[in-house]
C-alpha cells in the first residue's frame, strides 16, 4: 500500500542519449569521525615501525522519499488506524465469520464470544474452524464486557455499531484515494517496475535473504540503498493483491454496491465470504504493518524516521583495506 511503500532509487547517470534514472541519488559522503592521530613519535624514526592510521568510517547521505511519498505515507498512518479499530467496533456487532452467502451459526469459520463455565463465571471463548480457546481478558470477555475485542480496540470504545460504520466508510473512502493517487504515481514513474519488481538474482537468494532476517543481520553499506527480494516480494503482495482484496471486499458487503455490480458478489462466492476474506486481508495487513514497524526499529529508528519527514537517508560505509601494519 502507498503509505509503507518507501519510494526506490537509483545510482548514476545515463548516458547522453539516455535520461538519467528515475531517482537520481544525491549523496553528501562525509566522515564520522577524524582519524586517530599516530603516537609514540621518536627522534629516530627508522626505530619505529611503521604505522598506517585506520581510515574512520564514512556516512553517505541519501535523498531517498520525495515528497508526494512522505506525504502519501504519513496520510496512511492515521487512516489505517481508524479503518481498523472502527473496523473491529463493526464486527463486534456480528462477531463470527463464514463462508458462502448465508450465516450458519453452528458451523461458524471464527468465532469470538462470551460463555458462561460449568461453575458459573464468564469466559471469552474462541472458535477458530471447530478448535475453541479461552481468550479471556483479551477476545470474548474483558473488563466485564461481553465484547469480542476490548474497548480499547475500538473505535468509538462503546457499543455504537452506527457511529462505527460512519468512521468505517468515510476512512475506507480516504485510503481508496490515497491509494489510487500512490499507485499511478508508482506506474508512471516506473518505481514499480524498477524498484520493486524481484529480478531472477533476487529470486534465486531468498533462502540468503529468510536466513539473514532471521539471525537479524541487515544489508549494510551499498546493499542498504536497494530493496532486498523479501522487501519486494511483500510490497508486491501489500500494492496489488492484499489492498484490492481489501476495496473489493468491502464493496461486495455492501447492498447498494452489489445491485450495481452483481458480479462481484459471484467472484467473492456471496456477502458472507466476502466478509471472511475482508477479515483476513485486513489482519494480513496488520501483520505486514507490525513487521515494517519492528524493521524500521531494528535498522535504525532516528535515521528511517528522518527519511520519511526530510527524506535523507544516511547509509554507512567501511573503508576497504584499512589496516595496521605492526
């Protein structure tokens, strides 16, 4: 989606016969810190061995996120927030999902409600395809509310499914916008199929790629300036699949939209599963943005925050062959 697409770049100049990249990369390398200076000097030199200092690391600056990217991303955060937290007010007034066009509460695909125990004290019970778990305080029951997520969770915090679906909507059209404004601004300037379009090299080094995020270990130095295959491959999935899934889904939930498009009530397999599968687009996003989030920690919080309101990114350089000769 717009917002947690970061916009790619290019190194480099074309030739004259050939426009410059899309992105042209300005950089500002400047050194961290001065280089030690040498100590131990003596009258006579020939008695000292040789010394050469190591050459400090430098930083280069980078200008990566134009402006209309900055802006697209920083209009997703509060939007994304509201459509998920009116989102879950909504579907605490049904808290169940199923598949096809009708409702079979004894078969239900997900449940969340409260119950009463055998000794008589209220629990949060969740139906996951048959399979029940006690979510107590969490999904069901909390706080001495039979809500399927907690008040906290939702927006408006009390039962107001009205008021919720009037945030749902006016928001859903707001992200569609947005969206829409990010993805022909993506096409047309080619970040798509330059930046984010996995090549075969990047195909062929997943395995490297799920290995090295695993163990926590990030591109550094040149690497840092370039999306890595797993990057892509999520962006790709957020952009073209999960965000449609996301639009068309909640069009299909709606009576007036599907007497005008009837079809797509015939692609989805009838309201209820497009609700199914609207939830679970939805959680497939929450997951993507807790991840982006957990990223932009781990590789540095301060200089990720920084490119997305200035957009200079500082990407750190080690001096190759930088040595001491005893």
């Amino acid at each position: 989606m717009a917002s947690l697409i970061h916009e790619g770049f290019r190194i480099g100049q074309g030739r004259e016969s050939e426009p410059v990249a899309e992105l042209t990369m300005r950089s500002e390398p400047f050194p961290l810190e001065e280089p030690s200076a040498l100590a131990g000097f003596t009258a006579n030199q020939r008695d000292v061995p040789a010394v050469r200092p190591a050459l400090a690391p430098v930083a280069e600056k980078v200008y990566r996120h134009r402006l209309p990217v900055r802006i697209s991303h920083w209009l997703n955060v509060p939007i994304l927030i509201i459509l998920i937290m009116s989102g879950l007010q909504i579907f605490n007034a049904h808290p169940a999902l199923y598949w096809g066009d009708r409702s079979d509460r004894d078969q239900p695909l997900l449940s969340i409600r409260a119950m009463k125990a055998e000794n008589g004290e209220m629990r949060g019970i969740t139906t996951i395809v048959g399979h029940k778990f006690d979510t107590t305080g969490v999904l069901g029951y909390s706080d001495g509310s039979r809500r399927a997520f907690p008040a906290w969770a939702t927006v408006p915090s009390t039962k107001f499914l009205a008021m919720g679906r009037q945030w749902h909507l006016f928001f859903a059209w707001l992200l569609v916008i947005n969206g829409l404004a990010f993805t022909a601004y993506a096409l047309i300037s080619r970040h798509v199929t330059r930046d984010l379009a996995p090549s075969g090299k990047d195909l062929r080094g997943i395995g490297k790629a799920v290995k090295d995020h695993v163990v926590l270990r990030h591109p550094k130095g040149d690497e840092a300036k370039r999306y890595n295959v797993l990057q892509k491959l999520a962006y790709i999935v957020i952009l073209f699949v999960v965000a449609p899934l996301i639009i068309l889904t909640g069009l299909t939930m709606s009576p007036t939209i599907d007497t005008a498009f009837p079809w797509l009530l015939t692609i989805f397999g009838g309201r209820q599963a497009a609700r199914t599968i609207h939830f679970i687009a939805c959680f497939s996003f929450v997951g993507f943005i807790v991840v982006h989030v957990v990223e932009v920690i781990l590789t540095g919080f301060f200089n990720n925050i920084r490119s997305m309101v200035t957009g200079w990114f500082v990407v750190k350089h080690e001096h190759e062959g930088a040595s001491h000769e005893a």
